[in-house]
C-alpha cells in the first residue's frame, strides 16, 4: 500500500531510547525512525553509509578526531568504517536511514544490540 | 568531509522549479532538493523506488487510481514501476532520496529531463 508516513504520528508510538522502528523500506534500504537519549557506544559500519536527519532536538555525534553538532533540520552522513559516538544530553528525535543489512550496533554485537521493528 | 548539512541553507541557494539539487550520497544513492511548483509530467522508475519527504508546502502526487498528499513532515515512497505524476498547486520543498542512476523523469527522456547537480 502506497501511503504518506507522518513522522510525528509514528514517533508517538514508541518511547523508548536507541531502538530503531522500521517506517518504510526502498531499494536496499530502511527508513527507520530512533529517539535518542545520553551516549551510545562507540562503533562503525564497516559495508554501509548512514544517514541521520535530526527531526527534533540537537545531536552529536563524536567521531575519533572531532564532534559533529546536527540540529533540527540537518542530517549528517557517516561513511562506512567511520568510527562514531552519538550523543544526546537532550532526547533528539532522528530518522535513519541506511541498508537492510545495518546493525544499529555496527561491528559490535552486544547489550545494545537491537533488531528493528516495524510500525 | 563529514559535515552536517543544512536544508534551508541549501535551499535558499537555489530557486529554480523542477531542478534536482544533490546535498548527499550513501550507498548507491543521493540525496536530493528540489522545489517543486505546478505539474509534472506521468513517468516511472522502471528500476528505482524513490522517497518523496515534503519540507515545506503539500505537495499532491497522483496515481492511476487514486490522489496522495503528503504534507510538511510526512514522506511517502513510490515503488519501481509506479506511474506517477507530481503536481504542486503552491510550491513545495521536498528531500528526494533516490539511486544514483535515477532519471527525473523516469522512463521518459524529454525537454523536462535535467541532469542534477551538487550544491
């Protein structure tokens, strides 16, 4: 079925921090929606670029050399093999995207590991 | 370089209706603006699903069968193989999410085919 996705009305359906929601798939790759909140764990995508579009709140997202402030409105894209740290002393609401294959974890397979849901 | 980027700053960059802007690529796709005003023309994307997320305005996208709208916030994604037809009463800024070797005009190769290029 072919229907608009209303970022807004999706969030309103989960709560929880750091696990992604699948809201729409295209070519090889997911749309998934994540309310973030604190400090992640450090990790790369070896195979796959990652895109974060900042819908509500300011991120950061450190990398090794430098840290990355994305604001409502902004996305960053994170190339593969990019070590990354996301950060939020705020909750910031993100849409994702990224290929099917994607751990949220990247090369780490650990407590924070999650598969994506679909809503 | 990793950077965040800036919608409305890309966006006021450009004026120009029906003209592709690339601000991104991941994998094998890019990131595009574009400004949206009247109608297009009916195409497809014999091989290519294409995300439509609207940053401003409401945009109408018709089908054979049936009306979308998607309003500020909202993104819809239209399958390979989908006819449609992109109309914009009053203008729309919208973020298209695309492969790379996507046409704007699908299937067809006319006088509304543009090249897109990097802002």
């Amino acid at each position: 079925m072919i229907e608009p996705i209303d970022l807004a009305k999706k969030f309103s359906l989960f709560s929880e921090h750091w696990s992604p929601r699948v809201v729409g798939e295209l070519n090889d790759s997911y749309v998934k929606l994540v309310r973030l909140k604190g400090e992640f764990v450090w990790h790369q995508h070896d195979n796959e670029d990652e895109l974060f579009l900042v819908i509500k709140g300011t991120l950061v997202i450190r990398l090794r050399a430098r840290d990355l402030t994305i604001r409502e409105g902004q996305f960053v894209i994170i190339p593969k093999g990019v070590e990354h740290l996301p950060v939020a002393e705020q909750e910031v609401l993100v849409m994702l995207l990224e290929p099917k294959a994607t751990l949220n974890t990247g090369n780490l397979h650990n407590e924070r590991t999650v598969e994506p849901e679909w809503i």
